[in-house]
C-alpha cells in the first residue's frame, strides 16, 4: 500500500509520480492549444521537440535519483502528452483528489492506474462533474489550502480558467479543519500576461521564502495578504519576462533543496543568497508548453 502525504510545499519528499516526455504526440495544430504559450511556438515553428524534452525530465528524474526519492512514473500511451502529472491528480494530507481536467485529457489517469491501484479505495476522491479543478491551483501549506480560481461571469469562455469557484467549495467541504485561502487569478491570450495556475505566479519555499508576480493576481488585496503572510523581506517579485519564462514554477525537494532551471540566473542567485542548494538541470523547452518542474510532479508523501 501507498499511504499518502502532503501537508505543504517543502518537506522532505520521498515518493512521487513525475510525468513522461515519450510518445508525446506530434505538434499540436493551434485550435488544440491548451494555452497561450503553446500557441505561440506552435505558430513560431519552436514548439519543443520529443527528444529534448525527454531529456530534460530525464534531467530531473536523476535529481530525485540523487536526494533518494522514488519515482513513480505513467504508463506510456502513445503520441499522448502526459509530461504535467500535476495537472491530473493532487495531494492534501492523505486524500488524492483526480482532476476534473480538459475531457480528452482524461486518458491521463488511466496511465497512472498502477500507482492509483496501491492507494487504498476510500483515500480516492473523484470530484462532481460541475467541480473543474487542476493541481497547478492547489497549494497545501500547513494548516492553509492556497487555491488559484477564476469566478468571472465569463469563465467558460477561457481554456485557460482551469479551477472554478465551485472547487474551492468543494476543497472547504472535504477539509473543513483547514483555513482555504482563494486568489483570482488574471486569464489572458497574451502569455506575458496569462496566469494559467497558481503556481505560474506564485511559489512558496523553505525558510519562509516565497516567489510571486504581482501581475497574475487580479485582486491587489489578495496579492497583499501574501506579502504580509510571508513578509516583504522574504518574496522575490519577478517582472513580466520572468513570469513567462516560469520562474515560480520551481519545485523543493526539501525545506533546503529546489530544483530550477539553469537559465533562472537571477532567481538562482537570490535563492543561494537566502541558503537554499539549487539543482538546476536544463527544462526550457518543456516551459513553451506553459508548465515547468512543479507541473511535472505529483508529490506522493513528504515526510
């Protein structure tokens, strides 16, 4: 048996589901873009190549390999994307809850069966169907659940609106012992403009540091309460530039350790100047798609 857990971001982790660049697909023509990003490189002709993507979550599976965490990985099916695991699946205490994700993506969960089958029955939730909810906006911190949404009056309108209002309802009532925390987030075409999940404009990390962009919040008063949660001090603001390039989309092995990617000098900088260790491994390619090395993991257990 798997027994679950995840209580936050950082803790020592010691088992989890990393996606699958094989058999990815071929280039999606641009009515099947799931996001802005991916549109953009698939009409610029730089739409990342199989190969290189599967070198760089290769890249990433040797750092787990390195801090001693297991690794789970999907069933391949073929010409299917399934390198963001986050999207499909997530973690809170010992509850798995599946994603209610785009429809024929769905294909997704059935590859991650065998994993799913050594978690015991009752620690499964699949949500109702009026519950749209991904990973990328669920954010477990102790005794908070921080959860992306958009609640507009046009949310159906926006491919890019992946968590309603009706999943963080849903979120209160299955952890009614946890403070839920919700942020709107500011859906776009423009993908300098665009914060598909939580996680592309906000991180938490080790020694009470956090990452955020102002710009993917379209209420100022939430994007505060954040500042004073983690204190002005502790936040690295990045610009625009760098929310595109995915820059709070980093993933902690542990309170000390994050992964990141190589070309994040400004970031990487900064989080050895704070006393973190920085793996950075080579993950540009896989960013085109609107996802970096948190979409790609689905944390099983931290200790």
């Amino acid at each position: 048996m798997l027994f679950l857990n995840v209580n936050d971001e950082i803790s020592d982790l010691k088992e989890v589901l990393l996606g699958t660049a094989k058999s990815s697909g071929p280039i999606p023509k641009p009515e099947e873009a799931y996001d802005p990003k991916s549109l953009e490189h698939i009409l610029a002709g730089t739409y990342p190549r199989e190969e290189d993507m599967i070198r760089e979550m290769d890249a990433f599976a040797k750092v787990f390999e390195k801090y001693d965490v297991t690794v789970h990985r999907p069933e391949i099916i073929e010409n299917c994307n399934q390198i963001f695991s986050r999207d499909i699946a997530f973690v809170i205490g010992q509850k798995l809850i599946l994603a209610n994700i785009l429809p024929h993506r769905e294909e997704e969960i059935d590859a991650i069966l065998h994993v799913l089958d050594r978690i015991a029955p009752e620690n499964i939730i699949r949500p109702p169907e009026e519950v749209h909810i991904e990973g990328g906006d669920i954010m477990p911190w102790n005794e908070y659940i921080f959860i992306g949404t958009y609640s507009a009056d046009d949310y159906a309108n926006w491919i890019t609106a992946r968590t309603n209002r009706a999943a963080v309802e849903f979120i209160k009532a299955l952890f009614p012992e946890k403070k839920i925390k919700s942020f709107e987030l500011r859906k776009s075409k423009n993908p300098r403009e665009n914060a598909l999940h939580l996680d592309c404009c906000f991180q938490p990390l080790g020694n009470g540091k956090a990452i955020l962009h102002k710009n993917g919040f379209l209420v100022e008063k939430e994007y505060n309460w954040l500042v004073d949660f983690f204190g002005a001090d502790n936040i690295f603001e990045i610009d625009k530039e760098e929310m595109y390039q995915m820059f709070s989309n980093v993933f902690s092995i542990s309170p000390k350790v994050v992964v990141s990617e190589k070309g994040f000098t400004r970031l990487n900088n900064w989080l050895r100047s704070q006393g973190f260790i920085v793996e950075e491994i080579p993950y540009a390619e896989i960013s085109k798609q609107e996802g970096l090395l948190r979409c790609s993991t689905l944390p099983l257990i931290r200790k």
